[in-house]
C-alpha cells in the first residue's frame, strides 16, 4: 500500500493537486501516519477556477495552504460513513456540509465522483470542484 500523496499520484488524475501541496508544504502532513480523508480536486476540476486563480494561488503560500487544508477532514471516512454525517472538520479548522442525495453525495457544491481510494494512512475521495473555505471565498 502506499500513502495519500503515493496513492494520488498513481490515480494520475491529481497532478495540480500534488503540485499545490508540494507549493504549500502540505505533503508531510499528507503523509503523516493519522488517518486523513482528502476530498481531491481532479486537474479538470482545478482547470475550471477562473483564469489565473491557480497561478494567483501558487504566490500566495498562506492562501493555497487554507485552501488545500480545507479539503482534508480528521479520521479515515469512507463512504458509508459520508452517507450517515452532515458536515465534517476540516484541518484548516471550517466545516465542509456532506449531502448524500440518491444521486450521490456533495462535499459543499462539488459533487463526489469516486470514493474509498484507499491509502496507508486514510481515503480519498474525487470531487469535481475545489472547494474554497468561506474566509477565502469571501475575498
């Protein structure tokens, strides 16, 4: 097995992602031995924020961390688990909102597209958009 970053980067569909935690410092605690549950932008998801956001980010170290933290929630959930929760902590310290509709389930707005990707120290599961914490969005 291998860990979240590991796991990530074989889906193959996370190579903005792992470049943004790589910019952020966030890969060790990516790495750590607790259990994680990293709701992850796919690149298409990432290629959807408005014109220059992404490179906006990159200079901006301390926003791209509350961003990037804000994806990640304490605890391995699997997807059982985010049918029976409404919201989860966040290491940026928000709370993302689960909906789980008979559709699936939504993370915010972004809607989950794969789940239970498992790794060493935790879950990932595929959304389509990047979620952004209410004191960045509010920017």
């Amino acid at each position: 097995m291998a860990d979240i970053v590991e796991t990530a980067a074989k889906a193959g569909n996370f190579n903005t992602l792992i470049e943004a935690a790589k910019a952020a410092k966030l890969v060790e605690t990516l790495k750590s031995p607790d259990s994680l549950t990293v709701f992850a932008p796919t690149d298409e998801a990432f290629a959807q924020l408005p014109q220059g956001t992404l490179d906006s980010l990159l200079q901006d170290i301390p926003k791209l961390k509350k961003i990037l933290m804000y994806h990640v929630a304490f605890g391995d959930v699997r997807s059982e688990d985010l049918k029976q929760i409404e919201e989860a902590e966040t290491l940026e310290g928000s709370i993302v909102a689960i909906e789980s509709t008979d559709g699936g389930v939504k993370v915010n707005d972004a809607n989950v597209l794969k789940t239970d990707i498992i790794a060493d120290n935790g879950v990932i599961h595929v959304i389509d958009a990047v979620l952004m914490p209410a004191m960045v969005a509010g920017k």
